[in-house]
C-alpha cells in the first residue's frame, strides 16, 4: 500500500484503518503516513510496549519533528511542541491550574455556563447533541480558561473561534495541515491565506486580551490565563506573550472538539441503553447534586465517562515520538527517525483487558482497576495532557447539569458509527435527541445557587 494511499485511509477514517491493520497484522505495524518520503510509523497496543514506549528517555526522542503538522495551529511556542527543559518548564507552569484547589474552584461556573445554555430548551423539541456540545465547551474554555468574561471581545472571540474550527474539522480543509505543499499562501482568497488572515484576527484579539490584564495586574483573577500570567519558572521567569498565546491555543484546539465530541458519545451512549440511564439517574437522585464536588465523586457518572473515553477516546494516539538514535521496545530494535506511536484506540479495544470490548458496560470501573497502559485515554508518561483532569471534571458536571433538567431521548434508532470530524471522531447523525420533560424536581436542581 503506497504512503498517499495509507494517508488517505488513515485521514478519511482512522478507527476503520488501525482496526484493519491490527486484525491484519497484530499487536504492533508499521505504516508510512507522512509524505512520499515518509519513515515508517510504528503502532503499539500492548500495554507491555506501552509502557516501554513511555519509558524511553526524552533525550533520546524527537518530539518536535513527529508532531510538526501540529505547529500552524498551535504555534511553535506550544508545550505539544517542545524538547526536554523547555516542555518541562512550561509542563511546571501549565500543571498548577488544572489541579486540586484550583480545579474545584471552576465547578459552578462550569455548572452556571452549561445551564444557561440549556435554559431555552422547550419540551417536544429535537437538539442535536454535536452543535450544543462545542458551544458548552467553548464558553467554558473562554470564561474559565481565557478568563474572558462575556462581552464585545467575548463575542467576537466566540464567533471567529467557531468560525475557523467548523472549517477546520472538515476533511478537505484539515488536509492542508496533513501536506505542507499546500501551505502556500497565494492571497487571502487562497486556503492557506485564508486561515493564515483568520488566524491573524484571532492572535489580535488574544493579545489583546493578554496586553489589558498585565495591565490591570489583577491577583484576585483564578482564570487559568490569569494563573499562568502570574506564575514563575525555577529561574523566576514569566511566559513570554508568544508563549502564553501559543498554550491558550494549545488549550482551545486540545479540549474544545474533543471534549464535546466524547460528550455527544456520552449522551448517545447513555440513551442507548436504557439500563445505564436508569442507574445513572437513581445515582443523581439520591444525591446532593447541589454540590458540583459531589457531583464529581459520584461513582456511577466517573463509570459511564470512563466507559465511554475507552471506547471513543480523547485522542486516537499518544503523542508520536521520533526516534533520534535507536531504542528497544518488546525485543525489537528501531532506529533513527522511525515514529513510535502508542495507539490508545487499539490499548482499550483488547479484549484479553476488556471482555467483549465493543460493549458499553460502565460496570467495568466499578469492577475492576485496569494500568497506565491498558487505560489511557489522555496518553500518559511526560507527555500525557495536562487537561485531563479538567476535561473529566467538566465532563461529569455537564451530563449531571443537563441530566438533571431534563429528560431526553434519542430522536430515531438509526445505527450511529464514528465519523472524522477534524481532529475528533464524533457520532455519525450528530446525536439528535427530542426533550421529553423538563426536570422540576428541587432536589436535582444541580448546582443551586443562594
């Protein structure tokens, strides 16, 4: 199969490709994916490889090189792009505000955008799950990671922000980030110029937005970019404006589609199988749900967004890694500039790990404990993301929020399967679900406000 042929498969439907090529040729394959003159790309699933992957020193990796089709849109400055010391300080920098005190701190606000959102719902009506998604999940990445509070500039973010990432999830508009021969920029009416001239409007409003807090040098502010803002290296150094643009981009791109496309799987999962939302629903019933904390801790809702990561996860791999000398992993030697790619689609679809691994059984969680490297639906090692507390935290305040104000159901029984849609695989039809009855109960009004 020639490389063009293999990048082609692999764009248009990436679970259907990995799926063939571990049927075909097992627990570990090599495809060519990345140009004419492309080093072989190496796919492991076994979780012993796994994990002699992430063992592997970063000195004797090329991060940057296996991850370069990434740089147009997270910027050179991006953690996802840099070597050793420079991705460890930012890795120190980045880490603080998406853990502990801090994340508990964004509850209700991640409670207050999701409701106002849903407040217009009106019963008998059909949403579809993969357009309420991304608008939730942007307005919390604006709110609690931007730290913009809505307005002109809020508006004007959102809008061009939703704009630019539709057109980047569509496939003929993603592949130019795939061919960097098409990354020429021919005027403002070309493809290239035309995301290079909305990628300009949006750095302005970044910037801007960056050059007004240091001014107002604000320490009462708990936004993340606030955060980030304020925090020193060990050498007492501050993010560059470059830097703290590139991560809030970073951020945006990483935990905006993403996050919303495991959130429509979650709703379509959960209606899917009647037996689930019923546990689900006792569970939030006889809980205080007016706690966002309690909410987070609640067992059977960590279950089903567990259960739904390991069947659609986050991202399809770990972060490539190229190789600069030669490493060993499962006996075999690979040399300079082979691409060594921990595939996390694959990991969780074992079924000596997971019995019957197509079902959606949450129980498993409840069951069983499973490695780093049989469940890692956010990669993992150093170069694991740093969101993804946050993005399971938001995730479980979300369905319980919108669960608990209204009853829904899906809109036909037509058979869903994943589609690409840009960087995601979201179900295929979009998730349309009818409102059947709005939630009055007081005791599951969710994050309830005095």
């Amino acid at each position: 199969m020639t490389s063009l042929l293999q990048t082609l498969q692999l764009i248009a439907n990436p679970t259907r490709f990995l799926d063939g090529c571990a049927v075909k040729y097992g627990d570990v394959f090599s495809v060519r994916v990345l140009g004419i003159n492309s080093p072989p790309v190496v796919f492991f699933s076994h979780p012993d490889a796994i994990s002699e992957c992430f063992a592997i020193s970063a000195k004797e990796l090329d991060f940057q090189k296996a991850t370069h089709v990434f740089k147009p849109l997270f910027g050179e400055k991006s953690i996802v792009l840099q070597e050793t010391r420079s991705h460890n300080r930012q890795r120190q920098l980045l880490m603080p505000p998406f853990h502990g005190d801090r994340l508990k701190s964004y509850g209700e606000l991640i409670c207050q955008i999701t409701e106002d959102v849903i407040k217009s719902w009106q019963v008998g009506t059909v949403i579809s799950m993969q357009k309420v998604m991304p608008d939730i999940t942007l307005q919390i990445i604006l709110q609690v990671v931007f730290g913009i509070s809505p307005g002109v500039r809020y508006q004007e973010l959102k809008e061009q922000l939703t704009s630019l990432l539709e057109d980047v999830t569509k496939p003929l508009y993603s592949s130019l980030f795939f061919f960097p021969p098409l990354q020429k920029n021919l005027g403002a009416w070309s493809p290239w110029g035309n995301y290079l001239r909305r990628r300009e409007e949006i750095d302005k409003l970044i910037y801007a937005e960056i050059s007004e807090r240091r001014l107002e040098n604000d320490a009462s502010r708990t936004d993340i970019l606030s955060l980030l803002m304020s925090a020193r290296d060990e050498n007492g150094q501050q993010m560059t404006d470059e830097e703290l643009r590139d991560q809030l981009v970073s951020l945006l791109l990483l935990g905006y589609e993403t996050t919303a496309a495991v959130l429509a799987w979650v709703f379509y999962l959960i209606h899917a199988h009647p037996e689930v939302k019923d546990k689900l629903m006792q569970e939030l019933d006889v809980s205080d749900t007016a706690n966002p904390e309690v909410l987070a801790q609640l067992p059977y809702l960590t279950a089903v967004c567990q259960e739904t990561l390991r069947i659609f996860p986050i991202a399809l791999i770990c972060t490539p890694r190229m190789v600069k000398d030669k490493v060993e992993i499962a006996g075999k030697k690979y040399t300079f500039g082979t691409i060594l790619v921990p595939c996390i689609y694959l990991a969780h679809r074992r079924s000596e790990i997971y019995p019957e691994p197509e079902k959606f059984q949450p129980e498993r969680f409840l069951n069983s404990k499973f490695s780093a490297y049989e469940y890692l639906p956010f990669g993992g090692g150093y170069r694991g993301c740093i969101g993804a507390a946050f993005s399971m935290y938001e995730m479980k305040l979300i369905v319980a929020t919108i669960l608990s104000n209204f009853q829904l159901a899906l809109s036909d029984n037509r058979p869903v399967h994943p589609t690409r849609r840009g960087i995601t695989i979201v179900p295929s039809g979009g998730v349309p679900m009818v409102i059947k009855n709005k939630v009055e109960t007081f005791h599951w009004n969710v994050c309830t406000r005095s």
